[in-house]
C-alpha cells in the first residue's frame, strides 16, 4: 500500500466528482439543455484520475474528444465545464467548444481532438518543441483503442521514436470503437505490443485501478522525462454508457455491461479504502455530500450564464490569406 491517507481520499473525490457531473450531463442532455454529442466518461475515471496524480503541473495533456473527466481531473471548476457543456460563455472554451474541444492553457491541458487519432502527431510535435527549448516536460496523449488502426498513430508515434522525444502514448482501451469490438477491427487485440515495431518500451495495466494507473504513468513519465524517448501504456477499461448519447448499444449484451460494473473503478477503491482502514464510512459519506453540492453549484452556474454573444462568433479563428 503506497498511497497517503490525504491523497488516497482525494482520488476518491475526483473520481466520484467525475462519475456525478457526467451523470448530470447526461440528465442535462436528455432535457434538451446540452446539444450537440455526448461522450460520457463513467467507468473510466481511474484513468484520468491516477495519469493526472502522476504527471507534474506543468507537463501537456492532448486528448481525444471523451475529455470531460481530464479536465476535471486536471483541477478545472466543474462550473466552467459543466458551462461549455451548455454552449455558455462562461465555458472554459466559451461556449464554442462544446463537449469535444475543452482547453486550459494556464493547465498545460491542450484539448481535446474529435478526429479519432488526428491528435497523435500534434501531440508529438508539442514533445518535439519541449525537447528543443530543453523544459523537462512530458507530453501525455491520451486516445482509444480504435485510433492504434489509424495511419497517424503510427506515422506519428514513429517520427516520436526516432526523435525520441519525450512523449506519454496512453491507449484506453474501453473494448470498443464505438460498435466495434477491438477483436474485430485489430489484428493485435493486446494493444500495448503494437509499439514493439516501433521499438517504443510498452506496458499494459489495469486501467480500473487508479493506482496501477499512477503508479505506471509516473514511472513511463519519468523515463520519458529522462531522456528514454516514448512510452505506451494500455490501459485496459470499459465504459458504462454508450459511444455517445445517441448510441443504442446493440453491439453488446445488458448482461455484459452489468459483469463490467463489478469492477467499477470507483467501487473497487472504495472497498480498497474500507478494507485498509484508510477511511471510514462517514469519511466517504462527506466527500459524496461535498460532490453533490460542487456539481448543484456546476449547474445552477451554466443555467444561469449567459449565452456567447454574436460578435465572438470570428473571435479566436485563424485566418490563412
């Protein structure tokens, strides 16, 4: 057992802030009160949740376009996100980004990318400038398994082995690229060897166990920081939701999702917790009273927000002449 009793709770809380604002997103959602699409985190919080207690302030995070839960995980106020959610000019892209394109520059926490894999080389070509400016920085993308079968993924984690920037590659790999079972679309369904022919040192964990996850992010971290070049982590998990928000789930069974949730990140840390004595009941009680409070305040601050107003609509867009 290598975690303090401080951050073991604090792991607890973010996860469970996590898992309740997409709850409620996905409430706002069926009430017509957050457009456009939806791609839920639940069940895949201990992920962001130990990369980010891992990973240094300033280090780079470019992610996929599932991107609430790093960017809460991160430290944002769920106001702010809850707020971009809702199109609102309080969001933390103001309004303008929606659930896909959620940034914070004062975080290192570069976005999330809708074009499945087309982040990957942005992602390495920020390690790339991190390694010419000499700023002990690790770059840490995150994508799903689907996007190890684009051509970027591996033009782009190629050109990050023979530059040997420092650069973290984490694969979450949630089984499905949205309908599709990873069997049925990779011919490698153990993601993690497909950097062998890369000659990128690779690990696959737990990605349910948030201090697997920690633990690996900080240990491939470091030795990317040092010097070592790219790391891949597989981080294997299963998402409880659909693809997004419209998604009718035909591709797998109820009786499969319910198997899944026996490994529930955060259930599995909760017995953690009991069992070791590192808290008690009444401790993760008031850590779930303090969530529900934060996320009623995310949502009654973008209700009450105002909308972007009309003259934003060419503000922050470049222009090529």
């Amino acid at each position: 057992m290598n975690v303090a009793r401080t951050e073991a709770l604090d792991l607890h809380r973010k996860m469970g802030l996590i898992r309740r604002f997409e709850e409620r997103a996905e409430e706002a959602y069926g009430q017509g009160k957050i457009g456009g699409f939806l791609h839920l985190y639940i069940g895949e919080e201990a992920i962001a949740v130990g990369a980010m207690a891992a990973l240094k302030p300033d280090d780079d995070v470019v992610t996929h376009y599932r991107d609430h839960g790093y960017v809460l995980a991160r430290g944002i106020d769920p106001g702010l996100v809850m707020a971009e959610l809702y199109g609102k000019a309080t969001g933390i892209s103001k309004g303008k980004g929606g659930s896909m394109h959620m940034a914070a520059v004062d975080r290192h926490l570069w976005g999330g990318y809708a074009i499945v894999g087309g982040h990957i080389p942005l992602a390495v070509g920020l390690a790339l400038a991190n390694q010419y400016r000499n700023l002990p920085r690790v770059v840490t993308c995150f994508f799903g398994e689907g996007a190890t079968n684009i051509g970027t993924f591996y033009s782009g984690l190629n050109m990050a082995a023979v530059w040997k920037v420092p650069l973290l590659a984490i694969v979450e790999n949630n089984r499905y690229g949205m309908g599709t079972a990873v069997e049925r679309a990779s011919a490698v369904s153990d993601i993690y060897k497909k950097a062998a022919c890369l000659n990128i040192p690779s690990v696959q964990i737990d990605g349910n166990d948030v201090l697997a996850v920690r633990d690996a992010v900080r240990e491939m971290a470091d030795k990317a920081r040092a010097g070592g070049g790219p790391r891949l982590i597989e981080a294997k998990t299963y998402r409880f939701r659909g693809h997004s928000m419209g998604d009718p789930q035909r591709y797998r069974t109820k009786d499969e999702v319910e198997e899944a949730k026996a490994r529930d990140p955060i259930l599995l840390w909760r017995n953690f917790l009991l069992g070791n004595r590192i808290a008690e009941e009444a401790d993760l009680r008031k850590i779930s009273d303090g969530i529900e409070a934060e996320i009623e305040t995310a949502v009654r601050f973008a209700e009450n927000s105002p909308p972007p107003d009309p003259s934003e609509l060419c503000a922050n867009v470049l222009v090529a002449e």
